[in-house]
C-alpha cells in the first residue's frame, strides 16, 4: 500500500471581458444540466456556453478548450 494520497485537481478557468474577474466554471456546470465531462472541448455543448461574472453580473459565451 502507497505511503499517501494523491489528488486529482481541475478547473475550468475563465475571465470576464467586462471586469476581468477571473472564475471557474466548473461549479457552475456541476450545478447546471450541461452534460459536459471533463477536459472535453469543441463540441455543441462546450462551444457558446453563457455565463455570467459572479463579480459584476456581465453575461457573455466563452469555448471550452483544453
């Protein structure tokens, strides 16, 4: 058996254009019925995907890439 552990950490890190608050989507989508599995990227569901900036409320698309 292994002396410890090691943990698997991701984000989906975006910007909002208007204020530059950074964020991760990541809870957003756990949250959401967005069916996106992890480090997927351009596909219907991970290409003009809305949010908003949990800062200033700024809605705006982003692409997922990875």
């Amino acid at each position: 058996m292994a002396d410890t552990t090691a943990e698997w950490s991701l984000s989906l890190d975006t910007q909002c254009p208007q204020c530059k608050h950074a964020f991760d989507l990541r809870h957003e989508l756990v949250d959401s019925a967005a069916n996106v599995q992890a480090c997927e990227t351009d596909t219907v569901a991970t290409r003009d995907y809305e949010t908003a900036c949990p800062e200033c409320g700024h809605e705006f698309t982003v692409d997922f890439i990875y």
